[in-house]
C-alpha cells in the first residue's frame, strides 16, 4: 500500500517565482490496485511520482510504503521495492549496452556486484523467454545495442525490466506519451498483462483519456495539486472519456483558456 499523508510542498521558496504545488495532499493506494492518474499540465502528477521515487524532497508530511515511512530513505533504495517506466524512452536503459547487458544489470538491482562480471551469459535463454512474450522478435536480437531499438522497442524492454526483480510497486510517468498510436496501444496491453500476472501496486500518469478509461480499476484526476475526481472499480468503470473531458473542459474555462 502506498500512502501520502498531509504532503507539502513549494518550489522556489523565498524567491520571485514561489509556487506552492502540495498542501496538506493525501493519497492512499490500496495493495493489488491499478491506479490511473490524469489532469492538465502543472496538476502535480509528475511531482507525485517523484515525492514517492525520492526525486524530490517535500517539505512536511509523511510518505509510506506498506506502513513504513521512507521520507528519509534515498531514491536508490527506495526502487528496491519500486520499478518506474519514464516517458523518455531513453532513460532507464543505457543505450550503449546490449539488450543483454541491460537486462543483466536490472536483474542484479539491488543486489552487490563484486568482483564478478556483470553479465551472467547462462540466463541469456531466460531473457529471450522473457523477450519473447513481447512478441517483437526482441529474443533474436540479445547482442543489440538498446540505443539502435525503436522507441516501443525500447519502451518495451524498460518495462520488463523494471519487473525483473521482486517489486511491490510499479511507476508508470506517461511511459506511452513519445510512441505512435499502434505501438502505445502495443505498450498498453503489455503494461496491463505485467500488472495483473505480478499483481503490482501501479500508479500509471498519463495524458491519454481512453487509456485512463480503459486500464486500471482506479482513476483519479487532478488539479493545482488537488484531487478532484476519484472513482474506484465500479464507478470507475462507468466513466466515459466526454465525462472526463467535460470536467477539462470546465477547469480551462475556469482558468480563462
């Protein structure tokens, strides 16, 4: 379960461009629950996910991982428990390094090194399996180097490799936004299959409405770091995209656009 309680927080403080994104938010992910989270740009999705992560520190209130509270546990122990997907294709993987490579380096998360080689040549059918149920042809491919893949490819390996290790909780950050529409529907299925078969605590953040729609058993909508719209399993599932778009519709002309 992950917890947000009474979170605070102000960027730039003291200073001409002062903006108090968080006061007194809370937010409670239930264990097993897929969360789908939307609002306009500045609504404090992102900067949800990274006062969870630890990128950024907040300036009171409690963050909580299955009851325990990690406000003074560093970003890199905190992905012990946690796997994040980025929208940048380009991160959570090295580009230089071989599918192989990679995917040795995210099973080994966690885990001391040594002085030992870091690529474990006897899993590479293990790692084809796992390839192979992306249904990219990816399996054949070990020796090639992560930056020489398409985007979806890419995306696609970040995810399977972010679930490598045992995790709790799985960080979506609008992991579908930089792919054409074929490849992100592509993407989706995959998220979803990885979700329900680990039985993964997720927050996924995306700008798509029908993906929020669709995946998930939980939506939430945000706005100038407020929840204003929360619906969990059944009457999640009876929210249609023209509602969802209704209520942009009313915060733009509220704001004047």
């Amino acid at each position: 379960m992950i917890e947000l309680k009474n979170i605070a927080k102000t960027y730039n403080r003291g200073t001409v461009s002062e903006m108090t994104l968080f006061e007194d938010f809370n937010l409670t992910v239930k264990t097993g629950q897929f969360v789908s989270v939307v609002g306009s740009n500045g609504s404090g999705k992102t900067s949800m996910l990274n006062i969870i992560c630890g990128s950024i520190p907040i300036d009171s209130g409690e963050v909580l991982l299955d009851g325990v509270n990690i406000n003074r546990l560093p970003e890199y122990r905190r992905y012990k428990n946690v796997g994040r997907v980025y929208q940048n294709t380009a991160l959570g993987s090295c580009p230089d390094m071989t599918i192989l490579e990679n995917m040795s380096l995210a099973e080994n998360k966690g885990k001391p090194f040594g002085l030992t080689f870091g690529v474990n040549r006897k899993k590479a059918n293990y790692y084809k399996e796992l390839l192979a149920g992306l249904g990219l042809g990816l399996e054949d491919k070990l020796n090639a180097k992560m930056g020489l893949l398409s985007g979806g490819q890419r995306q696609a390996v970040s995810l399977i490799m972010a679930t490598m290790t045992p995790i709790d909780f799985l960080i979506l950050d609008e992991h579908t936004a930089a792919l054409d529409p074929h490849t992100a529907d592509v993407i989706m299925e995959l998220t979803d299959k990885v979700v329900r078969e680990k039985n993964l605590t997720s927050i996924m953040v995306t700008h798509n409405l029908r993906y929020a729609v669709e995946y998930g058993d939980r939506i939430i909508m945000m706005d100038k770091g407020k929840t204003i719209l929360d619906r969990a399993d059944g009457e999640k599932r009876t929210t249609s995209v023209n509602s969802l778009l209704d209520i942009f519709n009313k915060i733009s002309i509220e704001c004047g656009n």
